[in-house]
C-alpha cells in the first residue's frame, strides 16, 4: 500500500463564520508538509477562504473544489463549498450569521465522518449561543456528535503531551454542579476514561485519578460529604477492572506535580479540570471527544471575536488537534489489529510461509 492510500483523510469545520477558525486553518494548511501526514478536506466555502486569506498574505493556501468526496486529491487541500450565496463576514461580530454557517459546516462535515468519506474531525470553534437552533439545540460540540452517533455516553477528555483530563460534567452552571455528581456518572466515565486511554493512546494499563469535590476532597467530610458518600464508593467498585486512585485535593494534586504519576485525570466539572489544564498545556492542548465510533478533536479555546480577522491567531492548538487526531486514528487501527483473532493472523503467517517455501522449491 502506497503512502498515499495510508495517510487518514481530515475533516475540517469552519466554527463561527467572524471567529478565528478558518485563519486558523489557513495558517495550519498552508505549511505543506501537513500534507505527508494527512489528506485535508475543508467544509466552508471559497469565498470565506478567500476573504481571510486576503489578510494574511504571508500564508500561501492552494486548494482545489471538489464535489465528490470519494474523489479528493491526497497531494492538495480540498475544500467542500457549503454555500453558494453571498454572506457578509464580519470579524469580531458576534451574530446570527457566524452561527448559522458554523452549523452549515459542521452538518456537512459530521455526515461526512458518519458515512466514511474522512476518517477524522477537527472542529473550530463555535460560539455556544448563536449556534443555537431548531437543529441545533446543545451546550457545545461534545453533546451534539453524542446525539449524532447515538451512543450512550461520551467523554469531554482534554489531551497535551504531558498531561490528559476528562471531565465528569460539562457546560452546566456550577450551582447544579452537585447534584450531577453520582456514583453511576463518575464509574461511567472512568470506564470511558480508561478504555479511551487504551484504544485510543495505545496505554495498556492506565493508571487513573480521581479528584475530589469540595475544598481538600472535603476533609474527612468536614467541608462537605460528596468524598465519603458518592466519589469514594465509586474508586472503591471502579478497582475491580480500573486501576484508579483518589479522591485527591485539586489544589495540591496540580501544584505539586502529582498529575505526572498518572495517565489520566478525572476532574468533576468544567473549570476544576480546564484551568489547571490549559495553565499546563501552554496553548497546545486539544479537546477531544472519548467514546465516538469516529475521531473529533478541537483547539482549547474559543472564537477569540477580540482578535478574529486581525491575522493575531496562534495555531498551536489548532496544529495539535490535527495531530492528535492522525495520531488517534492510526492508534485504534493498531488496537483493533492487535486484537484480532489471533488464530486468523497465525493461519495468515502459515499460509504466508508456505508460498513462501512453495516458491523456494520451485526456484531450487
């Protein structure tokens, strides 16, 4: 099998039509070496390529329309035109607009994965609020490709090199935070968590934390009961198949390194797992979803409407979720090969081996 044919197809959304995404995608496209790792495929339209392109004449994009994604050129950028009309960008806006063709992109793009014509996903960044719509009716990207793939559960797991942290609730208000937090959810997720870290990063025994809900995992139940009722109970039945430890100090477990010593991270809520994330990631982390039969990841951070049109956007983040998810997508394929039937691959090597001899013979 040719390079070529080996390298994954990606998939790529525009996000919010005044935001940062398709300069980030510009910038990240336009170094043609991505092109050795993966096949691009761009869901949004020339004319919204174009008029960001415009303000970054330092960034030489070349790609080519195409119409039948069973058909794209894996030596060049593809861009899928998702709409014909005229539609005024206005960088920095934050209107209806931006997200009605943010959803335009991301419909196109996520039947595309469904149906097999790319192999991964990288969305940019969407604004929670105009999105909204009849169609689209979630707090983000994580609960729309879970409805989309109509699995049970997913996991919002945020990857950087040297650390990995899932979260056990998402974009809810941090007063209902609590009353999210149950012994089923948390074992749920430490499942996904853990068969995540397997198939997807290619860890044969994840070593998991933990951390706890109140102020120093509630004190022996001083600052809070949550510890001894709810998170401890679910560690303790979680052991049988997961290798967990916890509940943990968030505080603590952050400053003083303790992370290190772990594969992943399980944080209960949004901000308890995000900032200590993205104060260690330093700007090249990714956000992807655990738990899809397909591959989607994300830069982790938003719209950034402050500096959007102005040529100011580092794609760092952006790079490394196009990595993170080549890299995911070539580690499920090795996952799924290894596990095989192994009666399958030794009669595969035996009938191999005698050609191989047959051939031999026939020489001598």
């Amino acid at each position: 099998m040719s390079n070529e044919q080996q390298k994954p197809v990606i998939g790529f959304t525009c996000g919010d039509l005044n935001g940062i995404g398709i300069e980030l995608i510009i910038k990240t496209l336009s170094d043609h070496r991505i092109l050795e790792f993966c096949t691009p495929v761009v869901f949004a339209s020339n004319k919204s390529i174009n008029f960001y392109r415009k303000g970054l004449p330092d960034c030489n994009l070349n790609y080519a329309n195409t119409r039948e994604l069973n058909r794209l050129n894996p030596k060049q950028v593809n861009l899928v035109n998702c709409w014909e009309e005229e539609v005024a960008i206005t960088p920095g806006q934050l209107n209806e607009t931006g997200g009605k063709y943010a959803l335009i992109s991301l419909q196109q793009a996520t039947q595309a994965l469904k149906e097999g014509h790319i192999q991964g996903l990288v969305t940019a960044p969407i604004h929670k609020k105009n999105i909204q719509s009849a169609e689209f009716n979630y707090s983000g990207h994580t609960p729309y490709f879970k409805d989309y793939f109509n699995v049970s559960d997913v996991l919002m797991l945020m990857v950087a090199e040297n650390i990995r942290v899932g979260l056990v609730t998402e974009h809810i208000p941090l007063a209902d935070v609590a009353k999210h937090i149950t012994k089923e959810k948390i074992i749920g997720k430490l499942k996904l968590l853990n068969s995540s870290l397997q198939k997807d990063f290619g860890i044969d025994k994840p070593r998991i934390a933990v951390l706890g809900l109140n102020p120093h995992a509630g004190d022996e139940g001083l600052i809070g009961n949550e510890e001894e009722t709810i998170i401890r109970p679910a560690i303790k039945e979680a052991k049988h198949s997961i290798m967990v430890f916890g509940p943990y100090s968030s505080d603590a477990f952050f400053a003083r390194g303790q992370y290190e010593k772990f594969d992943g991270v399980l944080a209960l809520y949004h901000d308890q797992g995000l900032i200590p994330f993205k104060s260690l990631a330093i700007g090249e982390g990714t956000n992807y979803t655990a738990g899809l039969p397909v591959v989607r990841t994300s830069p982790d951070h938003g719209t950034a409407f402050d500096i959007a049109g102005k040529g100011k956007a580092d794609n760092s983040s952006f790079l490394s979720s196009v990595f993170e998810c080549i890299d995911i997508i070539n580690k499920r394929m090795g996952y799924a090969d290894m596990r095989r039937n192994p009666l399958k691959k030794i009669s595969a090597r035996m009938m191999a081996n005698a050609v191989d001899e047959k051939i031999e013979e026939t020489e001598g």
